[in-house]
C-alpha cells in the first residue's frame, strides 16, 4: 500500500478500533513518517501510554488484541518493532 494508503487506514481506520476496545489507555500518538526511503525505515512511530506495566501485559494478552486488533495491524504493518521503555520527564 502506498504511503498515503498506510496514513488513511491507521488514522481512520486502525487507531479509532484500537481506542475503541481500549479506552484505559492514557494516550496515543502517532507519529508518521513525512517520506519512506533509507532516512526512514518505518512509516509511523506510535506511542501508547499506560498506567502500568501490568495494563500493557493485560492488553497484549486479552482477546480483543489477539482476535481483533493483531489480525487488523496485518492488513497494513509489514514489520513491526515494540519497545516498551520508561519515561522520565526533563523539565
């Protein structure tokens, strides 16, 4: 899918069924890439903030991700990568 396609179906597709079976989470951000090439070896970096660790491995594991989500980011992520990190704000 093109790059423009990739952007339609995340933004309007994607992130609104995600939001929908999840509405624990904190905050999503998606973050798209402005061209795809070497500069940018994947079209989007989406940040999804939860409260805990334990909501993360809840999420991951329930059905709605398994049956739901995880067949729906197939249609239209052809590599992904997940880093669960910790943030520590700077002022």
């Amino acid at each position: 899918m093109s790059l423009e396609e990739f952007k339609k179906y995340y933004l309007e597709i994607h992130a609104p069924l995600f939001k929908s079976l999840f509405p624990e989470v904190r905050r999503y951000v998606i973050n798209l890439a402005l061209s795809r090439g070497k500069e940018a070896p994947y079209d989007a970096v989406t940040e999804i903030y939860w409260d805990d660790l334990a909501s993360i491995i809840g999420v991951a594991k329930s059905d709605a991700y398994k049956n739901v989500i995880r067949p729906d980011e197939d249609r239209f992520i052809e590599s992904m990568q997940v880093v669960l990190t910790e943030e520590f704000p700077q002022k």
